[in-house]
C-alpha cells in the first residue's frame, strides 16, 4: 500500500460508522444485488464490531464481527450455539471499487477483523462465504461441507453461500504474509499485532 499516512483504521462498535450505508449499498445491493436497501443495516449492526479503513476520511473497505452465538450464523447453518462458544462471525466484507486492485485491501481488512476477534477472546472465525475460489487465494479454511446448502434471498434470485471455519491466529498470520512491509509498519506503530498467548491458553 502506498502513501500508508493518508490510511486509517477505526474499530467501531456501537454505531453505524460514516460511509457504511453508501457503500453497502453500492456493492450489496446495487453491484451484487444481495441486500434490498431497506436489509442495509439491521440490529446486529450496534451489537458487533465494524472494522473499517478510511483513505482521507473516505470508507474504503469494511468488514463487520459478531460473537457467532448472537449472529445470523446458527439460523442459516442450524449449527448448535454450544458449538459456537468460542467463534467470532465475520461478515459483510468489502471493498470500494476503486481500490481493489491497488492496495491488497483484502488481506488487511481480513487481518484487522481476526484480530478484533482475538482480542475480544475467540479462537475460531467463522463465515458464509459466496466464492470458494476467492476465499482460498489468502487462506486455507475449513469448508463445513457436512451442512445442508445455506441459500439466502436476494434481491431477485437465492444465492448460495458457503459456511467455512477457520483458528483466528493461523488466519491473521496468513493474511499478515500478504501484507506490505510498510502496512506492517503502519500495524506496528499502532499496536496492532496479534498478542503472545497467555500462560492459561499455553495449558
């Protein structure tokens, strides 16, 4: 990522961050066509986290975390919350058009979401993801193929969404070797690594 001064990272709770809105709606309801505009923003939005990155006070890219008992996630896939003790849900990743190809985005708003998880407690991500492909060019993950299709209503069609599982420290370390050396930088100054586990999680 070039010119990393003009990047900033805000972990957001509790409210809608600016931006947010105009970009879903420009991408999951307008390109995709996932989202009716009225779906945009819903409760869980105030009950999570938004991990967003701004260029010049700009949203550029977004991805939203839950504790996975309070998310969509057990509704869509039927799995049990005991199961979800310890897993963090990310969704609604994004990325604003024109930065796609510039800036491996991907890989940082992946990083910074695992992270929040991490420090929230969790040992496990999981998610619903739309393209297999994609998700596999910055990690392994584990694909819950022993649950029923997961379909979910678009705007004129269903569309199938994979639901995946995967340790939050091995995917932040993943995403961490994709990234630039002066994101890493940028990371480090503002103590933004992942924590050395705790003698408790040693035992």
């Amino acid at each position: 990522m070039s010119n990393t001064t003009n990047f900033s990272i805000r972990i957001i709770s509790g409210a809608i961050p600016q931006g947010l809105y105009e970009l879903r709606r420009d991408i999951y309801s307008i390109e995709k066509k996932f989202l009716k505009e009225e779906s945009l923003i819903c409760q869980e939005d105030y009950d999570g986290q938004h991990i967003c990155i701004y260029h010049n006070d700009k949203l550029v890219a977004s991805m939203f975390g839950i504790d996975a008992q309070r998310s969509p996630f057990p509704t869509y896939t039927g799995v049990p919350l005991s199961d979800l003790k310890n897993c963090y849900y990310s969704t609604r990743g994004m990325i604003h058009r024109d930065y796609r190809s510039r800036h491996n985005l991907w890989a940082l708003i992946t990083y910074l979401t695992f992270l929040t998880g991490i420090k929230l407690g969790f040992i496990n991500n999981v998610s619903l993801f739309e393209n297999k492909v994609f998700v596999e060019l910055i990690m392994d993950v584990e694909w819950m193929e022993n649950i029923p299709r997961v379909l979910v209503e678009g705007i004129d069609k269903h569309y199938e969404v994979m639901p995946a599982i995967v340790n939050l420290r091995y995917g932040c370390a993943s995403a961490w070797e994709q990234l630039d050396e002066d994101v890493k930088h940028l990371l480090s100054e503002q103590d933004l690594l992942v924590p050395e586990l705790s003698q408790a999680e040693l035992i």
